[in-house]
C-alpha cells in the first residue's frame, strides 16, 4: 500500500502536538498531524494552561493569539500563602509582572478553548494536513525516513516524526528511547468556580502539607483550581455535590475570592514524573509529555512542550534549508542539546518543591521556608527569580522572540 509522505508527521493531537505541528509548517515544513479529535474521549478536559509570555508570542508569531484572547485571562500577580500549619511558617510572597517590566506574566485558558483555536489555525495553513485517526499503531524508523502505520490501516512516510503523544508514548518506545518514571502520593483536581469577589489578575497559591491549592484567574468574576490530595482525600471531594465542594474551596480560600458558587465538573489527575535518557533519536523527536512529565506547579508543564515545540520547528527548519533533511542525525542532535538543560532544570526544581511540601522533615522545610525569606527581602533575587521561572528571555527559540514574523 503506498503512504503518503511529508517532510515532517505529529502523533498526537493535544495542544502540544496541534503547537508543534503548526509551528513546523510555519518553519516551511510539509507537515501532517495524525491523532484523535481532542473532544472525543469520555469526558471533557477540565484543565486550564497558564500560558506564560514566551508561549503566548508563540502563538502570536504563528497566528494562533487572535482565537485565544478573547477566552483568556491576564495574569499580573502571583500570591504565594504558606497554609502548612508548621511551625517554621514562611512569608507571603507577591510577584507581580510590573516589577520586571511586563504587562502580565502570562494569560490563563481553557485547555478546549486553546485547543479550538489551535485546530482553526491549523486548518487553514496551506502547507499542514489535520489527518483524523484513533492513533498510530506503529512506527519503524530507517534510514531515509519513518513509516507511521495508522489504526485505520493507512500509512504515513515523513523525514521527521515528531512524537506528542503522551506520557505513554509509542514513538518514544519506537526510538528507543529510555525513560525514569516516579509517582507522588498525591491527586490533583481541576476545575473552575465563580466567585463573588473579583480575583484582580492574580493567581492564589496555598502551599499546604498534601501539596499546593493553586486559582489562577479567567475572565470574568472566575477562576481554575488545581488542588492537589492525597488519594483518599481526593476522592472524598470529588464525590461531593456541587454545594459542598464550593464551602470546602471557599473555606480553603480564607475569604480572599468570597462567596463560591458554580463549580463546575471536576477531574482528578494522580501525580506523576518522568524523565527521559534523550529528547530524540532515530528519526523521532519527543515533545511535551512524550518527553517530559512534572507536577502542576508554577505552570511549567505545557509551557515547557511549547519551547519544545518552537525548538524543534527552529531545529527542522533549519536543517530543512539547509541539507533538505528536518530529521536527519545533526537536526536531532541540535534539538536534544537545546532543550536538555532546560528540561533537567525545571524537572529538578518542581520536584523539589512539591517535596518539600509533603515532607516531614524540618531540615526541607526550613530550607523551602528560609528560600521564600530571601525571595521576600532582597528584591533582586525576587526580580532574578520572576525572570528565570516565570518570563525567561534568554535562549529562546525565534518563534517564542517579539522580533520573529
């Protein structure tokens, strides 16, 4: 059976696989992305991103901002409460995006509605096909190129697979590629709520004993939650009516968004890590969660498979212009060396501070609580930490720059 050939294949259509996807075809990449529509599993996605700046130029450079803006909320401070009962409590910390010269650190969305957006880009770019599949079912790496072999029985050739398919990813097993993975004892719940106090652009963080209480705002007078339990109590909340799962989020709150109501369907999502020995090999390179998993704190996860993204479209077409080869061995090889650090970096610091939240040692919290101490009292620590965790500027790929077209 003859297949049809690109320069380029994503598996996978999630927001980063749609992110990757575009931002390849924007790089002049004859690009395909073969998934499941987004919508089409059991239930709706009740998460929310927040989009920190260089993703949302991301967005702006390949067209997509316009269908989000509308759907998102600014977000210009970011309080952080020490609810862990402990007796060595930590400060409250403020950041706020003025402090380093930015309008806000980033905008907050529904996963559906980035996605939406995401997919109406994606339709009307000339040099991108939406090939709507229930998966891959294979993908065997050669010499000159990878054959994808869908569950429909089609298949696919491309010089370069790019593998957005998720923490359980079949191009990752299909490169070979090695992978540590790690669980917490811990559930996150998401959903959002109405609230009548307005949230003013800001983002509430509870650090608590069972992990972080995190709002983060949108439009209007609502927010997203991202609560993080223990299994039992997890299931303790999700099981509870609409009425008293807004008392014990209100109650959580200490009054700061008021009176709670309209809360919407809830998920939980046990905690997870994973890391990976290499972002890419044979003919296969790893974006988002086929790559790289964290908890949900300090909105790192997506953001990190944006840069991914805009790396690896950087990287492709790059090679693409110049030998004609987007997957070949040096196109790979830069874009490992250019996520590597970055990854390890961020995988390092969240899992330290989601540890230091649940453990019971002193020695960590004191650490985690002496930390907060300096963030509070010297400001130019506090601006250095904003820059590197919340608005990174340096080494970014060209897609993810204000000068990029």
């Amino acid at each position: 059976m003859s297949a049809a050939s690109y320069d380029t294949v994503v598996i996978g259509a999630g927001p980063a696989g749609y992110t990757v996807a575009i931002a390849l075809a924007c790089a002049g990449c004859r690009t395909a992305i073969a998934g499941p529509p987004h919508d089409s599993g059991p239930g709706r996605d009740t998460r929310t991103t927040a989009l920190l700046q260089a993703s949302v130029q991301l967005l702006r450079n390949t067209g997509v901002w316009e269908g989000c803006r509308e759907h998102a909320a600014p977000l210009r401070t970011i309080r952080i409460i020490d609810d862990t009962g402990g007796l060595l409590r930590a400060p409250e910390v403020v950041f706020k995006s003025r402090e380093i010269g930015d309008e806000a650190f980033g905008y907050n969305i529904a996963n559906t509605e980035l996605v939406a957006a995401l997919r109406a880009r994606a339709e009307v770019l000339p040099n991108l096909d939406i090939i709507e599949t229930q998966g891959a079912i294979a993908i065997e790496p050669a010499d000159n190129d990878a054959r994808i072999t869908l569950a429909e029985g089609s298949a696919l050739t491309a010089r370069l697979v790019a593998g957005a398919d998720g923490r359980r990813s079949l191009a990752r097993q299909a490169a070979g590629i090695a992978a540590r993975t790690w669980r917490y004892d811990q559930v996150a719940l998401a959903c959002n709520f109405s609230h009548t106090r307005p949230h003013d652009d800001t983002s509430l963080e509870f650090h608590r004993k069972s992990g972080p209480f995190t709002t983060v705002p949108l439009p209007g007078r609502t927010s997203s939650l991202v609560w993080v339990e223990t299994p039992d109590e997890a299931n303790r909340l999700l099981a509870l009516c609409g009425a008293d799962i807004a008392d014990e989020i209100e109650t959580r709150l200490q009054g700061c968004l008021g009176h709670i109501s309209n809360v919407g369907p809830r998920a939980g999502f046990p905690l997870s890590g994973m890391s990976v020995t290499r972002t890419a090999a044979k003919r296969i390179a790893l974006v988002g969660e086929a790559a790289h998993v964290i908890p949900p704190i300090g909105a790192q996860g997506l953001n990190l498979g944006f840069r991914d993204a805009a790396a690896l479209a950087e990287c492709a077409g790059a090679a693409l212009a110049e030998d004609g080869d987007p997957g070949g061995a040096n196109a790979l090889a830069a874009y490992d060396k250019a996520r590597h650090n970055d990854v390890a970096s961020r995988i390092f610091a969240v899992d330290l501070l989601n540890r230091s939240l649940i453990s019971g040692h002193p020695p960590l919290q004191a650490a985690r609580g002496l930390g907060l101490h300096l963030l509070v009292g010297i400001p130019p620590l506090r601006k250095a930490f904003m820059r590197a965790g919340l608005a990174p500027r340096s080494g970014l790929p060209e897609l993810m720059r204000r000068s990029a077209p």
